[in-house]
C-alpha cells in the first residue's frame, strides 16, 4: 500500500464556490500510476489539485455522520492506493476536533441551556429514578479504576505473602486480612458495576416512560396546530408516525451526551488509578517499566487508526476500463431479467466471448471491494506496535525482566496485563467518541430544536371564530390579485387572480392540467397563504379568522382522501363532527349518508365496525426469529392485523359518504370538491355531485367544483372559471363561455364531441 500525503488545508477553503469543478470528472481523470510525483511521492499534477478540490468540495467522502450544525476545522485529504483502486480520504487536524475548535465552544453554549433545561425536566418528572441513573452512570465511570486499584493490591498482596512462605517467614496475619476485604472489595465493586451497566441499559424504558408521557401530547398538540407550509418546514423535528413504540423524546440526547462523558471520564479515573498504582510501587525500577509499558500503550492505543484511512471513512475508485467492463458484462450476464431477451436474440455466445476477453485482459489483480470496504489494513508499523501492546503484553514487558534486580518485576507485568485488558476497551470508546465528537453537538442541538417546537405559540392564524354572526347560509370569497409560488418552482402555480363567488352560488373551476386550479382553492381554504394579494370571506381576511375553526365550516374532497388506519368505518365516517351532534347521530343517519355517497354496499358488506387496515406494532425481537412454535402462540393470541382490500372507486364513495354526514350534522358554509370523484364512472359521478349539489342549494351553502368532466356539472354551474398557467383565462356561465369559443369550449366540445 503506497501513501501519498496531499495538504490542502492551506490552499483549499472547502466553503468555496466550485460550481465549474465537476468532482466526478476530475476524480476520474488519471489514474494513480500515471500522475507525476516529486521524490517524496507526492502527486504534482494539475488534475490532482482538481480531484483533491472536487472531493473536498463534493461530499462524496462517505462521511455518513451528521455534522450540519458543527463548523469543523478545514480538512487535510490524502490519497492512497488499493490494487487497481485509488482512495480519498479527510485527515482532521486536532486529535479531538469537535472538542477543542472555537466554533464547537460557540454551538456548546448556545445549545447547553436548552440541554440544562431538558435535565430539568426531567429532575422533576422523576426525581430518584434520575438520582438512581446519575450514581450508575457515576459508577460505570469509576468502577474500571477502582477494580483495577483493587487488583494492583491483591496481586502485590500475594507476591509478598508467598516471598514470606518462601523464605520460611511468619505470615503475616493481619496482610492476609487485609487481602480478604480487599477481594470481597473487588467482587462488590464487579457486582455494583453488573448493577449500573443493567440499570443504564433500562434507563430508557424506566426513565423513557416519564418523557413519553410529558412530551408526546405536547408535540402532538405542537404539530397540530401548525399549518401545512409550517409542518413541512418543521417535519423533521416530529417524530415519524410509524415511531410511537420507541420514542422517548429527549432521552436519546441524554444518553449520547451521559455516554461520551462516561467515556472520558473512565479514561481520566483509570489513568489516576494508574498513577497512584506506580507511586506505591516500592521498587524503582517497577515503576519505571510500568511508566514507560503504559506510555507505549497509550500512544499505539489512542493514535492508531482503525484502517489505512487514518480511521475514517473514504471513497474509493478505479479508472481501470477492463474491470468497469467486467462489471457491465457481470451486472448483464447475472441479471435474470435479461436471460429470455438474451436467448431471444442470440446474444448467448457474444456475452460469453465478451466476458472471456474483458476477464482476459484484466488478469489477476487485487480488486475485491469487500475487503477495500470493510478491511483496508493499516500501515504495518502501526500494526506491529497495537498487536504489541494489545494482543502480545507480556512479551512486550518480558523486555524489562532482564534489566530487573528483584522478582517484583513479575508483579509489575501481571499487573501491566490486567491494565491493558481493562484499558484498551475504554480507550477504543474515547477514540470512537472522539470520532463522532458532533454527536454531542447534534444531540444538545435536537434538544434545542425540541424546545423550539414547544415554545411556538400554538396559534393557527388569527382569533376571530368563524363562521361569525354576519356570516350568511354559504360563504361569499373575494380573491384580490392573489399570487402564489411553491418554493420548489421557478414560476408562479397562481398569477395575480382577482375573483368573486358570492353567498350559495356553484362556481365550476376548469382547465388544463397544471393551470393552478387545485392551488387556488387551496388558497381559498387556508391550507396555504398567498405569495401576494389577500382572501376576504364574509368581509373579514382570512388571515383573521382562527384556521382550525374556519376548516371546521369547510367540507373539502380532494382527489386523494384517507381511510384513517386502526379506525372503524364508524369512527372514519363520524370524523370532523363536533362532539354534541356526534352523540345524537344513529345508524340510521349513517345509513342515509353511506347512500348518498354510494358506499352503503361496502359498509353492509364488512360493517360499521371493521376496520379496514389495522395499525401494527413490531413483535420479533431483535435477535431474530423467535421460531416456529413461538410464532404460533403469537399468532393465536397476539393482535389480529387485518387488511381488507378496497377498489378506488369503494374509497371515494366512502370518502363522499363521510363528507355527506359532515354536511347534515356539522355547520357547514363551504364545499369544495377537487376531482373527489375521478375514480367512478360518469353516471356514479353524476349522481354523488347530484347529491352534493341538491344538499347545498337546500342549505345556501357555497359549492366550489374543480373539475375536467365539465358534462357533469358545467350546466348546473352559476359561475365557470377557466384557467391556464396560473391565470384565469375566461370566467362566466356556462353558455356564454360556449358561444365565445374561447378555451372552455375547447374543453368542453372535445368531451361532448
């Protein structure tokens, strides 16, 4: 394995600009015995300085932990070479970057409060149940050095004991005293530590539970009161809705931050432990074999890497054209998919030539990717100087036995054997720690987005409850010059729309697809708000109104509607009605609804209390399978999970059916309908927008269609409103629109014709 060194922490800033570098491009330019290297080895061509700037610059360095909120100091790269594989990697600068650079201190104490105010929290949620974790986690710290204090005495303990018995001295009693608290001193301190590490290992199901209980309906409440642009802005810092059998909000922070501290603090107590075991040495030169062993072992143990990447990740790649060939040829040949076109089209003797040459050509080399991925060996000094003090101990110490007056000397590599053992595990964690320092970082900062959530004020537009006392049968809308541009578009979705639909009137909204329709009357419901202009409903912005409780007077079908997983059919139709008339509603009302939606076949079929596709928890262990007959006791006793398949057209009519009930038993002003329907034929569509449209002009109530099927429902329409690019192109009745010839009577000729 050759190495080349390349520093570019003076000429590269990694926050640059480098959009006219492509990194995939220069990375693959030369390959690495072609380059040009000055005596040291060191790689002077141009395309290098390019490659070394695209991968800093790109990312690509298979760095998967999360540093966004960490600014880590610039990074030094470094190429080496694997086979016919050349690889990148980051070399940080600092042993432990994200501890000591100035920008980590700046994120520690902006996110520490936030961390403080978690622990807290959490202080009086559960008071002894956090004393109880803080002391094991106290003692997980401790125990190492104190078993290790405790062993250096035994084992100098029994060396004296037995030079006494050999040279026909007294025993000592109250030495052998001693020696007896001191193991059972031992055993207690490996019993307290079993104690902790088992306490520690529940802490998030006993301490979990009192998070759980404190911070999901806050953050239930939090996300529900946000609107649907807010919730998108904030989605990540909401548990995911498939999270509810793990999630303990807030505890996965404490443990990372409480786990990295116990890691540093069991190697500071463990080297103290060390230093007072070598003061009491009472041989001088014991003392100094074991300062100079346990430097050797702190040096190989802290500073050798894990693999030839210095410990990192790395990416890798090969600019040998015979092995890209070998692998097209191999993803082909082994492809199943491919196999009948294959003997189809006679290609059985060209692949197997083909492979024979491409095979051919590249010959015997070292290309296996699972051992450059997973066993990227380090430089061989750094091996033979770990294996020595890691593996080989005692052949290492055995040095010291020949400079050595007195047979103490034995005591001392004893005791050297058992530190390393009890060391190198501890330092391994600190140096894993170190590694991910950012996660101390990220944890304090998801604390901090936490309580950010949580302190939002949950307001959902403005106070004034809707529908107000002025507020007639239906809504009346004025839309003033209303623009809207979703983040993810260049263009405007709705361009400058000025439009007004007046109390209980059925306004028809058409167009091509992507014309801004299912936008517009998104703006109209207050689901999003406008880029420019206003909305006026019932002579007050709608800005003013509370969002929640003006959505409570809308019923709006969308052409994608949800069956509520783990709710009955009951349930599903009964949602959005408050709960006063919901207790005076019988089945014969949900009759009545399920026919006018059409899904009364459905319900009668499976029953007002089936539900349709049931919510289900994870029940393996992580182990694996629990096997066969265990497998058969759950099957029989555990939760049913039922999943009882539907057509789309059984969905919508459903959906219609529950819309239908909101209408008779909830107060209603607005319907909107955006293509709820697009499932069903034109005569089951004809027949609920019928339905819809009966109900509405019974009650006064204003009625928005968007629609493509204009046969159905253009007829009936008090207002037609034609759109195209965000625009409305032409409004006006149905014949009028008709006689101009305009784009509407494109669209509605082209469906009559």
């Amino acid at each position: 394995m050759s190495l080349k060194d390349y520093d570019t922490s003076t000429d590269i800033d990694i926050s640059q600009n480098t959009s006219d570098v492509d990194p995939s491009q220069h990375l693959l330019t030369t390959s690495n015995s072609d380059r040009p290297k000055d005596a040291n080895g060191v790689d002077l061509s141009e395309e290098n300085t390019m490659s070394t700037k695209g991968a800093v610059n790109s990312g690509n360095s298979g760095h998967s932990q999360d540093t966004s909120c960490v600014n880590l100091p610039k990074p030094r790269i470094r190429f080496t070479t694997w086979g016919i594989f050349d690889i990148v990697y980051e070399v940080s600068g600092p042993i432990f970057p994200s501890f000591l650079s100035p920008s980590s201190l700046g994120a520690y104490q902006e996110s520490f409060p936030s961390f403080l105010r978690l622990l807290k929290d959490l202080w009086g949620l559960c008071k002894w149940r956090c004393v109880h974790y803080y002391a094991c986690m106290l003692w997980l710290a401790l125990a190492p050095s104190v078993s290790l204090y405790f062993a250096s005495l035994i084992i100098l303990n029994v060396e004296i004991l037995l030079q006494e018995n050999d040279f026909g001295g007294i025993v000592n009693e109250a030495l052998k005293e001693n020696l007896r608290y001191q193991i059972v001193g031992w055993l207690l301190c490996g019993l307290l530590a079993v104690h902790a590490r088992r306490t520690s290992y529940e802490a998030r199901a006993t301490i979990g539970i009192y998070l759980r209980a404190y911070f999901i309906p806050k953050l239930a409440e939090a996300s529900l009161k946000l609107d649907r642009s807010t919730l998108n802005e904030s989605h990540g810092s909401f548990p995911n809705s498939t999270a509810f059998g793990d999630f303990a909000p807030g505890w996965e922070p404490i443990e990372n931050i409480f786990h990295h501290i116990r890691h540093v603090l069991v190697v500071v107590f463990e080297i103290i432990s060390m230093t007072v075991i070598i003061y009491r040495f009472n041989e001088p030169f014991d003392a100094f074999a074991m300062s100079c062993l346990m430097t050797l072992f702190f040096i190989a143990t802290l500073l050798a890497p894990r693999n030839g990447a210095g410990g990192g990740t790395f990416a890798y790649w090969t600019e040998n054209k015979h092995y890209h060939r070998m692998h097209t040829l191999f993803s082909s040949v082994f492809n199943y998919e491919y196999r009948p076109y294959l003997f189809r089209d006679g290609l059985v003797d060209y692949f197997l030539e083909e492979y024979r040459r491409a095979s051919s050509a590249l010959g015997i080399v070292k290309s296996d990717m699972y051992v450059l991925a997973f066993r990227l060996p380090v430089p061989w000094y750094w091996d033979i100087a770990s294996s020595l003090v890691t593996e080989y101990p005692m052949e290492l110490s055995a040095v010291f036995i020949l400079w050595a007056s007195s047979s103490s000397i034995i005591s001392t590599i004893i005791i050297f054997q058992y530190a390393m053992s009890t060391i190198h595990g501890s330092i391994q964690g600190l140096a894993g720690a170190a590694q991910t320092g950012p996660v101390i970082l990220n944890s304090m900062d998801r604390v901090k987005r936490l309580y950010r959530l949580l302190d939002e004020p949950l307001t959902n537009g403005g106070s004034v409850i809707y529908p107000t006392s002025e507020t007639s049968t239906g809504a009346s809308i004025e839309i003033r010059k209303v623009s809207y541009k979703y983040s993810s578009e260049g263009h405007l979705a709705v361009d400058d729309v000025s439009l007004s639909i007046k109390s209980g009137q059925l306004v028809v909204i058409t167009g091509v697809n992507g014309s801004g329709k299912s936008t517009l009357v998104k703006l109209i419901s207050g689901l999003i708000q406008p880029t420019s202009g206003g909305i006026v409903v019932d002579n007050n912005s709608l800005q003013l109104y509370d969002g929640n409780k003006f959505r409570e007077a809308i019923v709006f079908l969308e052409q994608n509607e949800f069956i509520y997983n783990a709710f009955s059919l009951r349930e599903n139709l009964l949602l959005g009605i408050p709960n006063g008339p919901r207790l005076a509603i019988k089945e014969k009302d949900l009759d009545e609804a399920a026919l006018q939606g059409g899904s009364l076949d459905l319900i009668k079929r499976h029953g007002y209390n089936t539900v349709l596709r049931s919510e289900s928890l994870p029940h393996n262990s992580a182990w694996g399978n629990p096997g066969e007959a265990a497998m058969a006791v759950y099957r029989k006793k555990g939760p049913k999970v039922n999943i009882i398949p539907i057509s789309n057209g059984e969905h919508q009519r459903f959906i219609a059916s529950r819309a239908f009930l909101r209408l008779k038993h909830g107060n209603i002003k607005l319907i909107i309908l955006d293509e709820p329907t697009n499932a069903l034929d034109t005569i089951a569509e004809a027949k609920v927008f019928e339905n819809f449209r009966n109900i509405a002009q019974r009650n006064g109530q204003t009625m928005i269609i968007v629609s493509h099927r204009l046969v159905t429902v253009a007829k009936h329409a008090d207002l037609i409103v034609c759109m195209n690019k965000g625009r409305i192109a032409e409004k006006g009745t149905h014949q009028d629109l008709v006689a101009s010839r305009g784009q509407y009577a494109s669209l509605y000729n082209a469906q009559v014709l």
